[in-house]
C-alpha cells in the first residue's frame, strides 16, 4: 500500500473510534442540536413579532418572514455550537494517555486529529439536518432550486470543517477542558454580531463595521442569498475565501500543537 | 561480562541527556540492550526511568546524546523505530470509551494488518491474556490488571521486536504481579527484546539479564543481577572454627577478618565469586587450619539498592563517592556497635 493508502486508512481507523465514542455516548449532539433548536424557538416565538416588524421597509414584516431571515443565521449558528464540542471531545481525548500509544506507533501523524474533524464536522451535519427540520415544521419556506440546496449544503460543509479544524486546534491548546469548553464561545456570539438575527444596517457605525467584515455576516449572507433568493454579490467568494483560510490556519496550528513535544512545555 | 558472544544491539543509547527547564532528568546516560534479553532499568522514584522510556519510544525528545533503536536512529527515523516497538506505559495506554475487544482491533487496524489476520490475532491475544469473558465489556469497568494486561495485550499486536515496558506491576496485587511477570518471562521465551523500569528489586533480579540501577539521572551501576550484588559491600564468607587454636591460626593468617571469638566465627569480606573462595580455602590450606563450617553472605539487590541510591543522595556534592566502597564491608556494622556501648 502507498503513504496515501495508508493515510486513509488510518483516518478512516480514527474515525471509526471517534463514531464509536458519539454513538456510546452521545450528550454531545445535544449541545449541537439544543442550542440552535431553543433559539430557533426562542426568537420566533418571543422576539419574532417585533424583530419582524423592524426587518425593514422591503419587507412586510412579522413572525413568518422573520423566521425566513432567521434560519440560515442558526444553521450557521448550528456549526459554531458543533465547534464547542468538537474542542471539549479534543481536550478530553488528549488527557488520555491512549493518544501517547498512538503518538509511538507508525501511523499517519494527523489521522487522529482528521478522526475528531471528519466525525464531528458528521455530527454536526446531523444537528443541521435536525435544526433544518424543525425550521420546516414551524413554517420556513426556502424558494432553492437543487442545485442551490447542493451549494448550500457545500457551503454549510465547508465552514462546518474550517471551524471544526479551528476548534480541534482550540481544544489542543487547552490545558484543560474547562479551559477548552470556554474557547469557542465567542464563536457562538459571532452570529448575534452579524446578520445572522437582524440586519447589519441598523447597527451602530462601529458595530456595523465588525457586524460587516467578519466572517459569519458573509456565510449568513450567501447561505439567506441560496435559500430564499436574495442578493449573494461578494459574499459567495469572501465566504469561501474565509472558510479555506480558516481550515489552513486550524490544520497547521492543530499539526503544531499535536506535535509539540510534551516534555518541552 | 562474560558474553563473548558478540551480540547484536537492539538499543545503544550513548550520552543521553535531558532536562525540563533548570531540572537535570538524564545526566547522559549510555544504555546497550542486547537482542533477545530483559534489561531492566532500576531506580526510585524521580530517578529518570519514564523520562529514558518516552525518549527511546520516540514520545518526546532529548537534549543530547546518539541513540540507535533496531538499527534506526531514534532522531532521524522515528517512524522506523515506531514501527519495531510495542509500548505499554505506566497508566494503561487503552481507550476507556471502547471495549477490549475494540482496543485490540484498533490497533490491528492501525497496523494495516489484513482483516482476517488481525481478527485472527485479537483473539488469540484475548485468550493469551485471559480477556475473553470481559472482551465485550467496557475498559472502564476492568481491574486494574486485567487493564495492564489488555494494555499490554495492544502492545504486542503488531509483533515488535522490542517492548518497553514501563512500571509494568506499579500498582498490581502480588497475584497480578505473578500473572505480569509469567507473561513476561514467556514473551522473552518467544525471542523479544524487552527494556524494563521497575522500582522492585525483586522484578529486575527476577526477570533481566541485565540492571542498570539508574539514580538522578545517572546510571550509578550497571550488569547481571549477581554481578550487582557481588559489588555490594558487605558481602563477605562466615567461616566458623571447632575451636580457639583454629580460630587464632585463621585469624593469624587473614588480617581483614573480623573475630568473634563467642561463635569461633570469622568473618572475611568476599564478594562471593568462586575465584575469591579458592583463594580464601587455598589460604586457609596453606596456614592447615580446619574449617568446620563455610557460609556464604551475599546482599540481595534490595542491599545494592539502598547503598547505592542512598550512598548518592548523601554525598550529592562530590561524585567520586559514588561508586562503593568495598575496602571496609564492616564499618556500618562496627560503628553501629560502637554507639550502642557507648
């Protein structure tokens, strides 16, 4: 077999046991599915009337067109909750000392960490799925052609690995699980500071000016842009620009941190 | 040193050295591991022994020193060395969330062996190691020795040529330990190399060819069990007499011995080995003196042990006292009496 066959089978090894560890015990999922679902819930229901009305003069307003606006912020939302437990499953399986095993054996040095980004980025993908679900019952209408469901589902992918990679990164940098599950945080609030509950436009000038150059208001754009046909623009490749970014930022800081030497510490 | 059969060197390790910030943990320490042998790396706590085995299992790094594992160099081809190696830690290396069953293909699996084969060897590892009744049940639920052993058990499934094994009964009750210690001795009978830390006298004199007692991140002594302890001050021969005229011809003849003339005993430092024995009953022959009795003391490694590390704390400051003294065995003693009747 080649280096690369090998490779793959020793990520594909580490994904087995990372699956095998969500099916065993899976209270992670909950936190991937939870969150969303109750603010899904939460905004329609108790803040939705209002924030519809004060969507602006294009649109007509109320809970129906507010829910419409609000879900592709929680499915972005989704993937950075999914990154709190990606960082919490990674610092946890690090204090065990079966990754010392794995670090003296002849094995594909990344499989491990590609195991934790391929099985959560999977379970992830599940939470969106359900998260998507529930939207449709309480009434969200996407107008997507398939080929725009299949871009949004490539979109959706591709921040869900760049993130997954960044928090796998988070939960090795970790000198504890505390410390990891406290990480990610601020990626939960980076979709309120975005366009993901309520456009930028109305934001003060200088929150405006985050809300607008960071990374959630593009995948929140470009996703509402595939799903209910409003306008992508620059969005689609800003987004793709940041997810790649993101992903070869996570990955080599992840490979470091994974190959630090731990007596140099 | 009597291997005049050349061997061939799974581990030479030359200056070793390594240190976590100001802390010296490894004071350049040389290690030659012959192929087919038990050597066992002894010392207390602190001493160095998980930091050489994280070394040489290519873990983490060193400060210095040449190390060649299997014939790869351990800086150079880690992955080669990795590939020759089981490692099995002080805390069980095993995946808590799977069962032992699951343990054992994982890491069949991550040794690409064909899925028949490594079914093939996960059970028969089971069976050797006496897990099957507990193979479906999670890993958090095992005791600690059967965790040892399946911990063990995952090391060997990709049939290394060389085993580290690190503390392999800290911890263990005496009827673990026993099972650890079988399995062991039948591991080395199927021709591997294993590299050992113990802190029990009993494991290394037991089970190595060779003990390097290692203290503070020195090797302070180094050979077969039975070379170690004849070094040992202390050693030395009984010989009791039928009475005062044999006694006083003996001691007449052996300066260095010590009289009781109580017991018609005297007592002549030796370090035990035949050659010394020869020359004492020649001496004794030629001055025609009958000995009624002959005893040999020899310490056990618990006595090297305490001398050696003990010897090395006292005298921190000046390291050509590390080695023992063999000259006077009896000063300890002698001096013991004489605050006693003082």
């Amino acid at each position: 077999m080649s280096t690369l066959t090998y490779a793959l089978a020793d990520s594909r090894t580490m994904l087995r046991r990372n699956l095998k560890h969500m099916v065993r015990y899976p209270t992670l999922i909950l936190f991937v599915i939870g969150i969303p679902v109750v603010l899904l819930l939460l905004f329609v229901y108790v803040f939705g009337g209002a924030l519809g009305a004060g969507l602006g003069p294009t649109m007509s307003g109320g809970r129906t067109e507010y829910l419409n606006y609000l879900v592709p912020g929680i499915l972005v939302l989704t993937v950075a909750g999914g990154g709190q437990g990606t960082s919490i499953s990674v610092a946890m399986d690090m204090s065990e000392n079966i990754i010392a095993r794995f670090k003296t054996m002849s094995i594909r040095r990344d499989a491990v960490l590609i195991g934790h980004v391929v099985g959560t980025a999977l379970q992830t993908m599940i939470g969106m799925a359900v998260v998507l679900v529930v939207a449709l019952l309480l009434g969200f209408r996407p107008d997507a052609n398939p080929a725009e469901w299949v871009a949004a589902a490539g979109l959706l992918t591709l921040i869900t690995v760049a993130l997954t990679w960044l928090c796998v990164a988070a939960g090795l940098w970790a000198k504890s699980v505390e410390t990891a599950s406290n990480i990610p945080m601020p990626l939960l609030l980076l979709p309120f500071l975005g366009s993901g509950f309520a456009p930028t436009d109305q934001m003060p000038t200088a929150v405006r000016w985050f809300a607008e150059h960071q990374p959630f208001t593009p995948f929140t754009e470009t996703l509402r842009g595939l799903l209910l046909g409003t306008g992508i623009g620059s969005d689609g490749i800003v987004s793709v620009a940041w997810s790649v970014g993101i992903i070869l930022f996570g990955y080599f800081s992840a490979r470091s941190l994974y190959d630090r030497d731990p007596s140099a510490a | 040193m009597t291997t005049a059969r050349p061997h061939r060197s799974v581990i030479r390790a030359t200056g070793l050295r390594k240190s976590y910030g100001d802390k010296l943990v490894l004071g350049g320490i040389d290690l030659d591991v012959a192929e087919g042998t038990v050597f066992a790396l002894l010392g207390p706590n602190g001493a160095g022994k998980t930091t050489t085995v994280q070394i040489l299992s290519t873990l983490i790094g060193a400060d210095a020193g040449e190390v060649t594992i299997a014939d790869h160099d351990l800086w150079t081809q880690p992955d080669a060395v990795r590939a020759a190696i089981g490692v099995t830690g002080q805390f069980s290396a095993v995946d808590n969330l799977l069962n032992g069953e699951e343990n054992l293909q994982l890491m069949a699996d991550l040794h690409h062996l064909p899925r028949a084969e490594g079914r093939r060897r996960v059970a028969d590892l089971l069976e050797r190691f006496d897990i099957v009744e507990a193979a479906r049940k999670p890993v958090v639920t095992y005791s600690g020795g059967m965790r040892r052993r399946l911990d063990l058990a995952m090391g060997l499934v990709g049939d290394p040529q060389l085993i580290f094994l690190d503390e392999p009964t800290t911890g263990l009750d005496p009827r673990s330990r026993r099972g650890m210690w079988d399995i062991i001795r039948e591991l080395v009978a199927g021709g591997v190399t294993i590299f050992l830390t113990t802190q029990y006298l009993e494991e290394a004199d037991l089970l190595a060819d060779r003990v390097a007692l290692l203290d503070d991140g020195r090797v302070v002594a180094e050979g077969t069990p039975a070379e170690l302890k004849r070094r040992m001050p202390g050693g030395h021969v009984s010989l009791r007499f039928a009475d005062d005229l044999q006694l006083d011809r003996a001691a007449r003849s052996l300066d260095d011995a010590r009289r009781d003339d109580e017991a018609l005993t005297l007592d002549v430092p030796s370090d035990g080995s035949v050659k010394s024995l020869r020359a004492l009953l020649d001496q004794l022959d030629r001055a025609a003196v009958e000995v009624d009795d002959l005893q040999i003391h020899t310490p056990d490694l618990d006595d090297v042990f305490l001398a050696l590390t003990g010897q090395r704390t006292r005298s921190a400051t000046d390291p050509s006292t590390t080695e023992p003294s063999t000259t006077d065995p009896f000063t300890t003693d002698s001096s013991d009496i004489e605050e006693t009747v003082r």
